[in-house]
C-alpha cells in the first residue's frame, strides 16, 4: 500500500485506525474508515463517468466533506484535477478550464447526495492520477494554472509536517480555502499523511466563529494567514486555545508587531511559512518570532544575480530561485510564461532575498513590486510600513499601475483602508516627515476595505480596476 497519493494515505489510516477522526466539519466528523468508504463510492462513481487516467477535470472546491470526498475520489480514480475556488466566476473557471484543457466540471453535491459508500480498497497504482492543476488567485492580473506532480506534492507536504513536528495526535484547523496551496499543503496532505484529524472552518471565516472553533474543536494546529490573525487578534480579549501548539502563518509577509501579538494573546509563536503555488512549502520559521526561515527537506535555494548567475553558496542579496525534486514548473496554456518562470531548472519566484547559510532563506521583498521614479527605486514595502503608522490607517497596498495603462511611467498609488477621519491631506503630511519626496506617491486612493482573494491576499488587480486606473 502506497502513502506517496491521498488515497494512498487513507487507505493506510482507514486500515490501521479505522476509528480514528479524520474529518471534522460544522456538522459533525467522519471517521478515517468512514472517509475511506465515501471515498471509495466517489471513485467508482467517476469512473463510471469516465473520469480515468489522464483525463483534465475541473472540481470547483469548498470547505467542505463533499469537495473532500470528491477530491479525493477523482485522484483516485486517476482523473487529473484543476481545482477552482467555489467563490470565483463562471467566466474565471471557463477561462482557468480553457488555459488546461479540461473535459469536465464538476461541482460536487452535498454528501447527502453523494454516490453510496464503498468497500475501501487500494486502486491499482496505475490508475492514480500522476499531476494535479492549482488555479493561482490572480492577485496582480489574471489567474494562471499551475501543474504540480502528486508524488512531489505528498513528499513536499510530508516535509512540512516532519518540520512542524504535526503528527497522527494533531487537530489540525484549517481556515483558508482548501483550492489554494496553503491550505492544500500545510492542512489536507499533512494531515493525510501523518493520520491527523482535518477541521474545517467555514470559508470565508467571520473572527468569532474562528476563536470558538480554537476554543471548542481541540485544535493543536492552525494555519492561515496575517489578515485573519489581525482580525483575530482586534476582538480585544484573549483568545482561549488550551490544545494549540503550532500555529502557521503565511499568504503575506508576517509584520512583528501581529506575531508578538499574537504571541501575548494565545501564550504561543506565530511561525511564518514561505511558500509558492509552483513547489509547494519552501521555507519555515524556527519557533520563534523573526529572524531567516529553514528551507524545508527536499528544497534548494539559489540567489540570481543582476547578470544571471545563480549561486547556492553566497550571501549577496538577489532573486530567490528554488527546485525540488519533482517536474518541472508548467503553467497550463502559457509556454512563453512558462519558458519564462525557470532558468536552469530553478524556478524564479520574483522576490529578493538572501541565502545566509545553514539551510536558510531571508526574504526582503517583491523584486517586481520595486518601482522606478525619476532613476530611483522606491520600494513599496518601505512606503506601507510608514503608512501603517498614520493613526485610523487599518491596511494599505501601494502599487505601480498595470502595465500598459496610460500616463507617466513613474507615477504609484497608494491603497489605504482607513476610517472617515483619515484624510490625504493627513496621510501625505505624515509621509513628508517620514521618507523622501519621490517615495511619496502620486496618488492616494481612500477607501472602506481592500478586496482579498480567497486566500487572504490584497487583490491589487482589482483595486485598480475600482480605482478606475484599468
């Protein structure tokens, strides 16, 4: 019996520990037995749709057994999965289902109304599927869809929970959307592979519903992102998590002053996780706030240089690139990109960093967020950490505008959440006394919320299109 696939994995779990909770949701729990049967009634009943060895199908996810069941019945059965997120547009998975070159789309019914349970049992290892398809959140344009392997994909989240030290006694709480790749890596496969028991928050997750499932569910683990930690964390009163032990933070970089909090609040270390839809979990804080992440088993890391060298062994700040050992990176429909997206077999990811040693990675920011103005380079994380500090200021994105859109090429805008007090009178006094004249930015755009993606990331692609600069 194989533990490199989910189904692998839960056969394993539904054999040894057939009792043991694998699943628990807003309406009770399944054990791994349980799982297994629903599991194994899904997977006959997609091949008897056809959904066999290779064949591309869309699953439009939730948070929620069904997408589980459905998930896992179709790897299975071999099918090769694009996952959408249940929240996106019919225009957006059309488009995500063109770019690969899908035949199906299922949107998977209750479980209630799912296909009866079956007696499970391993398939054949051929007739699992060899790759599955990320749909990527599109936050600074359109979605790409990212085809990862399985068996790189179990390994890499297999080393993640060896790192996080998450084990078969683990509860682990999931609150981001289980499309994505950090819910997808750092919740389903680890808990899969370890025989921990999945809980699942509802998506999106109101901050209340939250602290009572960190309060009720007996989580040990949790992850999700900086926003919701912050929205947490601005209730007031101390969160009451008496199981919690490792808590998981990723999506965006982790300020300080969110971690320390967040440390004051729950008694324990908010860890920052680095990661890419691309390969998965690259880099994981040591048990402590700040400081370089350790590169996670199986991942190297290299920095490029302005002339195009990549090096392993240099502390030099460059463009953080990485490979593991699974295929290669390939965006469905897109070979120019593609082409574009490695360089040697490394894969580019577009932040600046560095390599201290030791298994290390120190990441200083986005190389393409880096904007020119008149010869010299603001960096936009500068301008929002000075933004942050304007008092009724809630979160802010600053940004140059789409390429291809009309006006001077070095002009930027600021996206500020702030209450009816803040003014950009206020905003840009308070910038003139903190940061020289050309980081100022051109525009300040006031505003109630900023758009997030699924998994909690500023939509900056639609902010501009709510600003009316596209």
């Amino acid at each position: 019996m194989t533990t490199s696939t989910p189904y692998g994995a839960l056969a394993r779990w539904a054999a040894e520990h057939p009792h043991r909770t694998a699943l628990v949701h807003e309406h009770g729990s399944l054990s791994y037995r349980a799982l297994a049967r629903l599991v194994a009634g899904a997977r006959q009943h997609h091949l008897g749709r056809g959904h066999t060895a290779g064949q591309r199908v869309g699953l439009v996810v939730r948070n929620d057994p069904a997408s589980i069941v459905a998930l896992l019945g179709l790897a299975a059965a071999g099918a090769e999965l694009v996952l959408h997120d249940a929240r996106s547009t019919r225009h957006e998975r059309d488009r995500a289902d063109q770019l690969a070159g899908t035949r199906d789309r299922i949107d998977p019914p209750s479980l209630d109304a799912a296909p009866a349970a079956g007696a499970e049992s391993e398939p054949p290892d051929a007739s699992h599927a060899t790759a599955l398809n990320l749909v990527t959140s599109g936050t600074g344009g359109l979605p790409k869809v990212v085809r990862k392997g399985w068996a790189a994909t179990c390994a890499n989240s297999a080393a993640f929970a060896h790192t996080a030290d998450i084990t078969g006694r683990d509860r682990i709480l999931c609150t981001t959307p289980l499309h994505h790749a950090f819910a997808f890596g750092v919740a389903l496969l680890p808990a899969l592979h370890t025989g921990a028991a999945l809980v699942l928050a509802a998506h999106p997750p109101a901050p209340s519903a939250l602290a009572d499932a960190l309060r009720t569910t007996g989580a040990t683990v949790v992850q999700s992102v900086p926003f919701l930690y912050r929205s947490l964390l601005s209730r007031g009163e101390r969160l009451s998590a008496p199981a919690l032990r490792v808590c998981v933070s990723a999506g965006e970089p982790l300020d300080r002053e969110t971690a320390h909090a967040w440390r004051d609040a729950t008694g324990r270390n908010l860890r920052d996780q680095y990661g890419a839809t691309e390969l998965g979990q690259l880099a994981f804080a040591d048990d402590r706030p700040g400081g370089p992440l350790r590169l996670v088993p199986g991942i190297r890391a290299a920095v490029r240089d302005d002339d195009g060298v990549l090096r392993e062994d240099t502390d030099a700040e460059g463009e953080l690139c990485f490979r593991h050992q699974g295929p290669p990176v390939v965006y469905r429909g897109l070979p120019e990109l593609t082409a574009q997206a490695t360089t040697d077999g490394w894969f580019r990811t577009g932040d600046i960093g560095v390599l201290p040693g030791g298994g290390t990675v120190q990441v200083h920011g986005r190389a393409g967020r880096r904007i020119t103005v008149a010869g010299r380079k603001v960096d936009p994380a500068e301008v929002e950490l000075a933004l942050s500090c304007v008092p009724g200021v809630r979160e802010c994105l600053v940004s140059a505008p789409p390429a291809g859109t009309p006006g001077p090429p070095d002009r930027f805008v600021a996206f500020i959440a702030a209450g009816p007090e803040v003014t950009e009178l206020a905003v840009r006094r308070h910038l003139a006394g903190l940061l020289s004249p050309y980081k100022i930015p051109t525009r300040i755009h006031l505003t109630g919320r900023l758009p997030r993606t699924g998994s909690g990331k500023v939509h900056a692609a639609r902010l501009w299109q709510e600003a009316g600069h596209r």
